[in-house]
C-alpha cells in the first residue's frame, strides 16, 4: 500500500504494453503503485497509438474484431497480474481490472458469461473483472463474486448505485462463503467539469462537487461494512489547469480506500501531494455546498444521471472505434 496506516493504495489507471515492461515495473519497485485499472478508452488509446501491438495483430488475421481486441486486452492484462502478483500473494492488492464488453451493460446473463470467460481464459487469481453499475451489473455483480471473482463495480455518480453495488456483493459473499476482493468506483472530476462554468458564474466554489459527492457516496460504504469491499476513487485526473495535477488524490485521501489515476497524476502526488488524511468531511459543511449549486438552478441529480449515460456512451464509442479499426 501507498500509505500503510490509512490502508490507502494507488494504483495507475493506464496499461499499454511497452509500458508494463519498463515504467510500470519502476513504479511498483518504488512502492507507488499496486494495482493497475483499465477500461475500453484505456485500450483504445494504448493499441491505435502504440506500434507494441503490431507483431500479434499480424498473427490474429483469421480472427473476428472483438477476438482481436480481446487477444491483445488479454495479453497485456496477463502481463500486468504477472507482474502484480508478488504483491497480491502479499495481500498487498496486486489487482489488475478489465471490462466487459460495454455493449453488455444493460444485459445481465451476457455480462454474466464474459465475466466468467474472461476471468477463465486470462486465469490469473489477481484480476478484477470491472462491470458497469446498472441494473444489469448489479445482478451480474452478485452472480461473479458468489463464484469467487473479484469485481470492479464502475460508472459510480450516486449513492443508489454505490448502495446497489454493496448489496450485491455482500449477497455474492455470503453465497461464495469467503471474502471476495471488490472495489466501487466513485468518479469523481466528470461532474466537476460538468458543473463548474455554471457555479462560477452563480459565485458558487468550484472544483468540490466532485469531491463532496464521492465523500458522501464513501461515508456510505464504510458504513455498510462489506468483507472485501473499498471505495475506488476513479477520474481523477485534473482537467483545469488552475488546480494542482495532484488534487483529487489529495483531497479524497481516506482510510480503507484506492485512488487509480493517470501516471503523471501519481507522480505529481507523490511529489507534491499532502499524505494528510482528508476524509470523512464534515456532513453540514458538504450539504452547505450543495444547497447552493440547487440555489443556482441547478438539478444535481439530473446531471448525475447524464454522467452515468454519457459515461457508458463513451466506453462504448471507445469500444466500437477499436473494433472498426481492427
């Protein structure tokens, strides 16, 4: 773990294949890093960009687009729990995330038999497959971990969801009979970019909806208390130039948590980053804040929602531009 005491871990929210080989293994020696996410944008960029992937696309010619995507995501996923699970067989996390085909979100026994696939073929104990929060995910969810398959719960704006996400994997646990490792992942600055041009001009602080809303939805899982389960703060990279890079790692530092953010984020953090816990926040202070984004006319819910939507639009559009191009 990154900070011993607060059981508070980083992990990088990057793979692309050149860089497990060098950097990602610098990073874990350091002791910065212990766990990696990813997810279809994360791919995208990673095989459209890289020339890494050309030598195995050249084997895979007999192949359909979603097999070709799914031999390079597998290789580089497998690559990254090898050299991950010394960490893992620490019970320092060790974890490495993929996600289910996007397309899936809404469908519960498709999600269900990728998850399974996936989690048999890449065969390493140290992966977390990631499922969407939707109602769908929810029972694809319960239906993974009761088999003893790590989860990344994903796309978390609200409450509800986190609550639904808890739920299902204690219902998972309790069939399985063991912990199961999960992790809720909060997205944190989306909703930030979404409502600070509106809360400058209403005179309202910027940049702490994103904070306070995740704080919130983390109060919330630590109370629910579920074996196995921590919040995962997610998007948190800095989109405004006027904040710290490090500044949503700082500011959701919490006992029994996971931040997973860009590379030159965890650097800028562990460079400059205050290692103060920051978390829970003072409930009157967060609800003050709130009461004036409503003041200003603003739907908080509602944008929440759109997040959630446009979040699933975007994996999808990121998982059909890899498809095309292959």
């Amino acid at each position: 773990m990154y900070i011993e005491d607060l059981k508070f871990s980083l992990w990088a929210d990057f793979i692309e294949r050149d860089y497990l080989d060098k950097e990602f293994k610098e990073l874990i020696e350091a002791k910065t890093i212990n766990g990696a996410t990813s997810n279809p944008a994360i791919f995208k960029n990673a095989i459209l960009t890289s020339s890494a992937y050309k030598e195995q696309l050249s084997q895979l010619q007999d192949l359909s687009s979603k097999e070709k995507y799914e031999a390079l995501a597998i290789y580089d996923i497998q690559k990254a729990a090898d050299i991950l699970y010394p960490l893992y067989e620490q019970n320092d996390d060790g974890y490495v995330s993929i996600e289910v085909d996007p397309y899936l979100c809404d469908d519960a026994k498709g999600t269900i038999a990728e998850g399974k696939r996936l989690f048999k073929t890449i065969d390493r104990k140290n992966v977390m497959i990631k499922v969407p929060a939707t109602e769908a995910g929810y029972t694809a969810m319960e239906a993974l971990t009761s088999e003893g398959i790590p989860v990344n719960a994903t796309l978390i704006f609200k409450k509800s969801q986190a609550i639904a996400c808890a739920e299902a994997f204690a219902r998972g646990g309790v069939k399985f009979g063991e912990n199961v490792d999960t992790v809720i992942s909060v997205f944190v600055s989306r909703v930030d970019r979404a409502l600070d041009a509106k809360l400058a001009k209403a005179g309202v602080d910027v940049a702490l909806s994103g904070i306070y809303n995740s704080a919130a939805i983390y109060a919330e899982i630590e109370k629910m208390q579920v074996k196995g389960c921590r919040t995962l703060f997610a998007s948190t990279g800095v989109k405004d130039d006027s904040l710290p890079q490090h500044y949503y790692i700082e500011k959701l530092l919490a006992y029994n948590s996971v931040n997973t953010a860009p590379i030159d984020t965890i650097k800028a953090y562990v460079t400059d980053g205050s290692k103060k816990q920051s978390l829970p926040i003072d409930e009157e202070v967060m609800q003050k804040h709130f009461r004036k984004v409503f003041q200003a006319g603003i739907d908080f819910d509602a944008v929440l929602e759109k997040q959630i939507a446009d979040g699933l639009d975007a994996f999808k559009d990121a998982f059909s531009e890899i498809l095309e191009s292959l």
